[in-house]
C-alpha cells in the first residue's frame, strides 16, 4: 500500500531510496494549498535532492522533466532561498537543496489596467502565482551582456523571483512610458504607485531588437 504518512513524519530524502518522485509528492507539505510557510521554519539541512529548475522553468528530477503540472505546483509551493544564495525544498521537519539555473519561476502572462499613476500590472507565473508588480513585489533589469539586451525579474515571495517570458516583456513594452527620474528621461513602467526605471529613453530601440 502507498504511504500515506503525514508530511511531517516523513523524509524528503527518503525519496531517494523509496520510490522516487512518488515518494517526494507524499513528503512535501501543504500540497494544494498554495505556497507553505516557509519562511517561518528552521529545519536542518538534509542534503541535496537531483532536483533542478532550468532557465526556461522546467523542472527536471534524476534528468528527467518533470511532466505532471500538479506536481510541479506542489514542490514550488515549499520553495525557498536563502540568505546563501541557495534555494530548497523546506518543510517544518528537513531542507533540501535543488539547483536553480536561473529564477525558479517564469512570469508568463501580464494584465495591464488603468492609465498614469493608476496603473497596476498583473502577472501570471507558470506555477500559478498571480502577482501585483508594486511596493511589495517590484521588478527589476539587469543587463545582459552577451546580447546586449536586458533579463527582467518579478519579485514573487521571499526571496524568490519570476524571469518575465520574452512574450511578457514585449508586453511591458508597450505599456512603458517616458518619465523623468533625477533630470534624465528615462523609459519606466509604473505599477501601484511605483515606479520602475528599465533604461536611459535613448536606448529603447535595443528592447525591440
């Protein structure tokens, strides 16, 4: 018969020796009820899990994708990353290390409403997050050098983010707007009263390329 154990008595590195990724979906927390608490837990660490997040948000276990949606869901909802750049799978009992490659989550679909000041953008993540760029969860740019153009990132829970898709950011664009930021003409979205500065107005063109 399967273990049916509850979360809290079971290992999530067990999993390496009963029963693989079935065994990890029965050792996670909070499963289908959105994201834990993680950051309120202070478990030891238990080891590295063959667990990875490519840059394009697949998830891979033992080099293989993993291809079932609900599970995906599940494991983001006991993400965390620490204060040492790594980012586990947490539960009130045990860490365990994964490997990100890039962000753990890819924003895939934006909302844009109202004008001006008013605006607010909305992002979808491809784990189910739904997001208010703002205050609280602002967005970021960091420039890319090998192809000179820019990765943006969502600020989503903790210390986790969301890469915005290609689709999305084509999107900001055309939501962006010219503001002046300290004397300089800037390109900028606004979102809950925030404003967020992408780059100098003069470069704009190399966002469209």
């Amino acid at each position: 018969m399967p273990d049916t154990s509850p979360p809290s008595q079971q290992s999530l590195t067990e999993a390496r020796d009963t029963g693989g990724l079935e065994a990890l979906v029965a050792r996670a927390s909070r499963a289908g009820k959105g994201a834990a608490p993680v950051e309120k837990w202070n478990p030891p660490f238990c080891g590295d899990l063959d667990m990875e997040i490519k840059a394009d948000g697949t998830w891979f276990y033992l080099g293989t994708p993993i291809g079932r949606p609900a599970l995906v869901q599940l494991f983001s909802s006991v993400l965390r990353k620490d204060e040492d750049g790594k980012t586990y799978l947490v539960t009130p009992v045990e860490k365990v290390g994964i490997c990100v490659a890039d962000a753990p989550f890819l924003a895939v679909e934006m909302d844009a409403s109202g004008e001006g000041e008013t605006r607010k953008l909305t992002f979808r993540t491809n784990v189910g997050d739904v997001v208010e760029a703002g205050p609280e969860h602002p967005l970021r740019f960091v420039d890319e050098p090998e192809t000179g153009g820019l990765k943006p990132y969502l600020h989503v829970r903790g210390r986790l983010e969301a890469l915005l898709s290609r689709a999305v950011m084509y999107q900001l664009v055309e939501v962006g707007e010219d503001i002046e930021i300290d004397g300089q003409a800037m390109f900028a979205l606004r979102s809950n009263g925030v404003v967020f500065p992408i780059m100098p107005a003069s470069d704009l063109a190399r966002l469209s390329a």
